[in-house]
C-alpha cells in the first residue's frame, strides 16, 4: 500500500488505526510523545501483521520534532503517502476559568500539530512526486457547542475548515486532505470514565440512536477507506462518525 505515519499512535484511536492500516497492507510510522511510549505498537503490529513499523517520538506542536521523525521515515520505511494527524489533548474547565496557557497549549497541540503535521507530510509527498492523503482526526465536538470545552471545541472546528483549504491547495499536487469526526467512541481512556463514574454510560447511550458507543475501530475503518482508492475522489470532507449523534434533535 505504502507508508503511512500515525501520530498519537501509542494508544486509543492512534493504535486502532494503526492495527487497521497495517492490516491492510500499509508500513506504518507509529509517533508518540516518545519513542518508548511508541515501541510497544510498532512491536506488535510487525509482529502480528508482518508489516514494516517503526516507532518514533516527537511532539507534534514542535515543527523540527515533526521534521526529524518525517525524515527518519522516508530514510527507513520509503517515501511517505499518507499523514494521520490524531494526537490531541482536552481539557474540561468553565470557560471564564480556563488558564490562558493551558488554552495556548491545546492550540498548539491540536490546531498547530494539525498544521505541522499535513505541510511537513505534503512537502514531502510533492518534494517525491507521491499521489498521497492526509486525514485529520476531528470531532463532534468541533461541530457543536459542548460545555466547558472551549479550546477543544474550537480547535476541532478549526480542523475542520483548515481541511477544506488543504484540500484546495493541494489538489494539484494529487493529495487528497479528509477529516474524521468521531462520536463517543469506547476508548480505554473513556472506559475509564464510565468506570469512575464520570460519565454516565446508559445517559449517552440513550442519547445516540444506534443506542451504543462507537468502537476504536469504528473510526479506523474510516481513516482506512481515506487512505484508499476506493476515495479517490473524496477530498475537503469532514465524515462524521458517531452512531447518529448529530443527526439527533429531538428533546
């Protein structure tokens, strides 16, 4: 298939996609915030999936981190053809009490990584002469207003429309840019929560209409089918995958 690098990969959403990529055929970039936290994927989807792999750190609001670990990549695995963005970080605090850095921090983190990540990945991909995809991970979340949620909100819904004009923009260049929008999806991390009884497993379920959280691998699929030819001619979409969520009016 190619090679496709995977941020956020240690865990969650970043290592369902990269289970799913490998599966199809694809060598995979696994980066975490180091490379450490990385190994532990990279290791068993070679293992399982007889896929070349390799395990990378770096923090995506840091452009030379980003740089080095895309160089390191092409010089080991060949050049790259497609770009995951997903690392990402939330905070819940009421908006006249969000500290002013800690915003800073999720726009660096969620709307720069974006931003480092799809031009380092589309320089490449030109530089190479490589039809290649971005896809963004997204979220409900940039489409409606949740509480106490601002710079997540807002930098998801920036996501969103900063994919449209990728999009545009490099068309020409045979790269095609998507974004992921997921739902509530049954991390370890949201498990976690139910299990603490933060959030309240049977209260969301009965507000999405296929009645259940999403599976990591929900979102996977859709990352994969991005990254294909069967989507040749999907660009500056944001697919949103929540079992019906946003669909839902109804009080």
């Amino acid at each position: 298939m190619g090679v496709a690098v995977v941020t956020g990969a240690s865990r969650g959403l970043g290592a369902a996609i990269v289970d799913r990529l490998a599966a199809d055929g694809w060598d995979v970039a696994c980066v975490a915030t180091s490379e450490a936290s990385a190994a532990p994927v990279a290791r068993s989807t070679a293992e399982e999936h007889g896929v070349a792999t390799l395990a990378l750190g770096a923090l995506v609001q840091e452009r030379d981190q980003v740089d080095a670990a895309l160089d390191r990549a092409e010089a080991e695995l060949g050049p790259i053809s497609l770009m995951v963005n997903n690392a990402g970080i939330a905070q819940v605090k009421a908006f006249e009490d969000v500290d002013p850095e800690d915003f800073q921090s999720i726009v660096d983190i969620n709307l720069m990584g974006v931003f480092h990540g799809s031009q380092a990945a589309a320089r490449r991909m030109i530089a190479s002469g490589t039809s290649g995809a971005i896809v963004q991970l997204g979220s409900i979340a940039g489409v409606n207003g949740f509480p106490e949620r601002v710079g997540y909100c807002g930098t998801k819904a920036a996501v969103h429309h900063m994919t449209k004009v990728m999009a545009v923009d490099l068309a020409r260049h045979r790269i095609r840019v998507n974004t992921v929008a997921p739902g509530y999806i049954r991390t370890d991390m949201v498990q976690d929560l139910i299990d603490a009884g933060t959030l309240d497993e049977r209260r969301l379920a009965g507000r999405i209409p296929t009645e259940d959280l999403g599976r990591p691998e929900d979102i996977a699929s859709c990352v994969a089918w991005l990254a294909s030819s069967e989507s040749s001619y999907v660009t500056g979409e944001t697919i949103t995958v929540d079992g019906g969520w946003l669909a839902y009016g109804h009080i």
